[in-house]
C-alpha cells in the first residue's frame, strides 16, 4: 500500500513545501507546476516541450556544494497534462544546490534553448482529446505542430510558471526536513492552499464534454474507448474494473490483439483511454468489439473489485495529497465496495466511443459532434501523382464546398481507390500549420478534424492556397515540425511534381501555347460537375443513375440463428458508361462496395450498423461497363425496422433511398 496522508504541508518563506518520508538511499526534491500541455494554447505550441527540455539539460549541469566539492544531480523535468513535475535527487547538498540553480534559472531565464526535444509518440486520440478538453497542446500531442518562433516565447513562459510569481500554484515535495527552504530565499507569493469546495466523488457524465456518447476518428489508429472521473482513488479502482470489463471482452470476442490502456491526470480529471493494436480492426469488427464492450450486464465480482481496490491502493502514494491541491480536489481515500462501484456506475456515463469514418454511432452513444457535410464543390487534382506511399499522407484530389473541405488520398499500391476522405470546417479553423520549404498544410479545426494538404501538388493549387489562407486570417503562426526525413521526402515529391507537370504541359501541345501567348489569355479548366441522381423508390425497385448504372436492393430477411437481430439484402449492381466530370473519377457511378449503403430506421432516428457477411457479401470493386454483379449487405438493428429505409451514396454523389416494406 503506497504512503498516502503521512506528510507535512509547511508555510515557509511564501512557498508551499510538503514533508514526506525518505524511501532509499539519498534525498529528493519534486517541484510540481499546475501548468500542463492541457494549457498550453495554440498560440504557444511546442514552448512548453522546449521550455521542459532545456530546464532538464540546465539543472543536470554539475553543481557546487562548499569547499569545491561538485555534486551531480540526477534530474528529470516532464511536461504532464495536467502539471510540469520537476525532480532532483541526489546527495543533500546536491539536491540543495540544485534547488538554488533551479530558483535563479527561473529569475534569469537563461536556458539552453537550442536543446533537441525528443520526439513525442504518434498520438491516436486528437478528435476525442478536443472533445473533452478542446484544441490544446494535450490534444495535440505528436502530432508535431510547433510555433516559428517557440524559442523566443520560452522567457515568457518562465515568467509565467515562476514560483515567485504565484500565477501558477506550487507545490516542493521533499523527504528531508533541512531542504525546506533551500535555493528559494526570495519571498514567494503566500501560501496558495484552501479549503477543497469540489468534492471528489461528482457525476461528470452530466458534464458536454464528458457525457457518454461518439466521437468519429478521422483515421484508423486503433483507439477503442475513453472514460473520464474525478480525480480519486475510486475512479482509479473504477478504470481498472474496466480495464478488465475490456480485456475479456476482447478474448471472449477472438480479437487477435491485446488492449492497451492509458491513464492519466487531465486538469482536474483522471482520463482513461483504451486502444487495440496498431491500425486498428477492420470497420465491422470495431463496431462489433464496440457493440460487445458497452453490454454492461452484470456488476464486478467481489474478488474483482477487491484486486481493482488493492490496484488503487498502490497508486495512492506521497505527492496524491499536493497533486489534490494542485487540483483543487478534496482528498478522498473511501475505497469500500460501495465507493468504488458508485464510481464504475458513474464512470460508464463518460465512456467516449471511437467510430471509424462511415460508421453509425451505436444506439445510446450519439455522435457528440455532428458530421460535416458531404457536398462537393470546386474541385483540384494532382498532376499524375507517382505510386509512392507518401500518397496516402498527400491528398490527390480536394475539393471545397460551403466551408468545408474535402480530401481525398489514394490507396498505397493503387490509383483506382481512395481511403475515406478526410473533411475539415474551413469556417471552424483552429490550426492552420504550414511547411515551409514545400507550402504543404496541416488543417485541424475546433472539432479535431486534421487534413493535409498540398496545394503544390494540385493543378491549378494557388487557387486553393489563397482560400487556405483566407480562412487562417488571424490564427496564430505554426509550422509541421516532422524533421530531416519528411523534408527531404517532400523535396522528391516536389521534384516529381515538377516533372510530371512539365510532361503535362508539353502533351497540352505546342500551337495551344503559341496562341495563347499571342492572345496574352491564361488557360483556364472549365470545371463540369458529375450529372447525379436523387431518387426514393419502394424496396424492390430499380433505380437508374445517369450513367445509365442500374441498382436494385430487394430481399430484406432477418437473418436466423444469430445472436444479434441482423437484417439483410440482395444487391444488383449493372454498370454503365464512364463520367467525364471534376468533380469524380471518371469510374465513380461504376464502383460499388458495402460502405455505399446504409440502413436507417425508427422515422431515421436509428442507425443500423454494417457486419461482415462472409458467404455471398457484396464485394469491393469497379464493375465493367455492361457488367452486373450480385451480392449482400447486412446491418444490426435494435427492434423492427418496417419503417426503415436503405440509402445508397455513390462516390459521385448519387444518392438513392429504398423505402422497407
């Protein structure tokens, strides 16, 4: 069991100190900053990693304690979500001495700043991370979007987070008596401790941003499911209850990967975020996994909560009480039966679910912030974009339509295919950040949506430039931070570019050239919009797009012998002719696949969510013109759906609702 309530809070000098035991040989110092990267603003981002480095390489520097004796500290400066937590240990009169380097560093400011930050973790939780605690340098994290000029802006972070000047509460941890006080003589700001109003057992799935619903992953990275409490032993047991909810679940499911949980203090909250391998599942058995994950049935057993109860136990430990202060949360340390199963019933409110794009929320978990639009509108496309990988990073085809924009990027391997596409709210921008030396974008608005784009790579792109750029107009400046190898990857992709645009050009032909420079006219694309359908017909029927592609969805059954209520239909897909539009491949009205059609039912208030049928599935592909395919598509669905309907959205923008029996 950790060490919890044993320390002593002392007033000195202005300075908030709390006495704990020594554990081991030698003494420490934690200094804790109630400033984390859940504060750290986009107009500051990649300051605080910056300021953290230098600090660590400044107080690792030898020290002099008396007589020319040197001490070497054993130093490490972390920038948490909710906190900066600086620790020193070492001999006394080092830890002491490292103490007085600490408060004067914080006086002049004279860090390192050329210090090499190491490179964060890719992070997999941007959308979910805005929805509980908006755009930040927490929801941000290693995504690598930095400020031009974060090295200048460090000073003023100093300042900002400087014990001395109070702006932000601190609290010094030490476990010897004869530290208490050291290196910070000059007067701090008083005592910042208070009475704890907030008490630690409150239901936050009454709070927006913590209320149990959907949050839609712009890419498959195989996040699950995140969870929020107060910060609290109980909440700790709670997560850890279902942290075992999950892991058997998942082997009762089959799923060929191990879960992964991480937690952490965000604010005054405990976050807790569940992933599943790397990429993910594929879309149906992520909804599946999903749909089996939120089925809580039963209660924990008693052995269950007494091994997540002895799990708390251990976390508890000497800085819980200065971490509660930081928090402002009043400590709690009831971890009977009845506490921590309160605290897993309220915890089950907050669950967040993570849905891969073109996935219905499942019932009972809306979406917590709508989907965008799927309109199409101006359109710009690459110049023969080579096969290469960097392609699934850089969009071939954009467009822009009421504020929202649309990127597509192609498979790897493939120029026939596309990933989902990636939409971003224009209106909402929150990041607009740039990469210098190719004039490529990362786009990220308030909701989380992140897009690249490269308009570079796009023919007739300084168009889309000058939109990007209207629609940044007043965002603080950043830059992608990606390094050597991006850089130089991005150069080739320049070159390519280049010499593909030239081939382009040169095939235009020389007299157009000629002529045009004598009329002194600039070419211009005349842009034509694919001729599309919007058509409601009973189930049965069948609809004909302008192409003259013919569809025909009939055969509702409800599957027997499933342990789901699965409804199911027979599709006829016949092609017909090519396109020739801007705005659609010129295969679009000939490409069919599952991810097309969609069940609604309840007068739409219900989605039903696509499954995997192995034998007879409809298959993924670009039908031959003259060509008919046949297969079938299957959803779940909660209760009759007589009142549902079918909807099929073709990559055109072709849109055809068949009306259930």
């Amino acid at each position: 069991m950790g060490a919890v309530m044993n320390g002593e809070w002392i007033d000195y000098n202005g300075y908030d100190w709390y006495l704990t035991e020594r554990v081991g040989a030698g003494a420490s110092a934690i200094i804790l900053i109630d400033y984390g990267t859940v504060d750290e603003p986009t107009e500051q981002l990649g300051v605080l990693p910056l300021f953290a480095e230098a600090l660590r390489l400044a107080l690792a520097r030898p020290v002099e304690t008396g007589s020319g004796q040197a001490g070497y500290p054993e130093v490490e400066v972390q920038a948490h979500p909710s906190n900066i937590r600086i620790e020193i240990s070492g001999e006394s009169d080092t830890v002491e001495a490292a103490l007085g380097r600490l408060a004067q560093l914080f006086e002049t400011g004279d860090l390192p700043l050329e210090a090499q930050v190491p490179e964060p973790e890719e992070d997999r939780w941007l959308e979910d991370r805005a929805a509980r605690t908006g755009i930040n340098g927490y929801s941000l994290s290693g995504k690598e979007l930095i400020h031009p000029g974060r090295q200048a802006l460090v000073p003023q972070l100093m300042r900002h987070l400087s014990p001395a000047a109070g702006a932000c509460r601190t609290v010094i941890v030490v476990d010897d008596r004869t530290l208490v006080g050291a290196g910070f003589t000059r007067p701090g700001p008083g005592s910042q401790r208070r009475p704890h109003p907030q008490p630690a057992q409150i239901d936050l799935g009454a709070d927006p941003r913590h209320r149990a619903g959907s949050v839609r992953a712009c890419y498959p990275t195989g996040a699950l499911m995140s969870a929020a409490a107060p910060y609290a032993p109980q909440s700790v047991a709670a997560f850890h209850l279902l942290a075992g909810h999950v892991t058997e679940t998942m082997r009762g499911s089959g799923v060929p990967h191990a879960p992964a949980f991480s937690m952490a203090a965000v604010g005054d909250r405990l976050i807790l975020e569940v992933s599943v391998g790397e990429g993910g599942l594929e879309d149906a058995d992520h909804v599946q996994l999903l749909e089996r994950l939120v089925r809580f049935d039963t209660l924990p057993s008693d052995a269950s909560v007494a091994a997540a109860t002895d799990q708390a136990q251990d976390w508890l430990g000497p800085l819980y009480e200065p971490m509660c202060h930081l928090t402002d949360t009043a400590p709690d340390l009831d971890l009977s039966t009845a506490a921590v199963l309160a605290a897993y019933r309220a915890l089950a409110r907050t669950i967040h679910l993570i849905i891969p794009p073109r996935v219905a929320p499942l019932n009972g978990y809306p979406l917590l912030v709508d989907d965008l639009p799927a309109g199409v509108g101006r359109t710009w496309r690459t110049w023969n974009a080579p096969k290469e990988e960097q392609w699934t990073f850089i969009p071939s085809k954009v467009s822009v339509h009421k504020g929202v924009l649309t990127a597509w990027r192609r498979r790897v391997g493939t120029t026939r295919k596309y990933l989902p596409p990636l939409r971003t709210d224009l209106n909402n921008l929150a990041v607009k950040a740039s990469h210098k030396p190719t004039g490529a974008y990362v786009l990220v608005d308030t909701a989380g949506r992140l897009t690249p784009v490269h308009p570079g790579a796009l023919r007739g792109g300084a168009a889309l430039r000058k939109r990007i750029e209207q629609a940044g107009q007043g965002l603080p400046p950043t830059i992608l931070n990606y390094g050597d190898v991006f850089d130089t990857k991005m150069e080739e992709v320049g070159q390519q570019l280049k010499f593909r645009r030239a081939i382009r050009l040169f095939q235009v032909g020389f007299v157009v050239a000629v002529v045009l420079a004598i009329l002194g006219v600039i070419g211009y694309q005349v842009l034509t919009r694919a001729e599309t359908a919007t058509v409601s017909i009973p189930l049965g029927e069948t609809a004909t797009l302008p192409n003259g592609t013919t569809v025909r969805v009939y055969d509702q059954q409800l599957e027997p012998d499933t342990t789901e209520q699965v409804y199911t239909y027979s599709v006829d897909f016949c092609a017909g002719e090519d396109i020739s539009a801007s705005n659609a491949e010129s295969y679009a009205q000939r490409y069919v696949s599952t991810g097309l059609f969609g069940l609604r039912y309840n007068n739409e208030q219900s989605w039903g969510f696509p499954v995997r049928l192995w034998e007879g599935g409809l298959e993924e592909q670009v039908v031959p013109t003259g060509e008919c395919v046949t297969g079938r598509i299957g959803f779940t669905a909660n209760g009759e759906v007589s009142d549902g309907v079918v909807r099929m959205t073709t990559e055109a923008g072709d849109e055809v609702t068949w009306t259930t029996p």
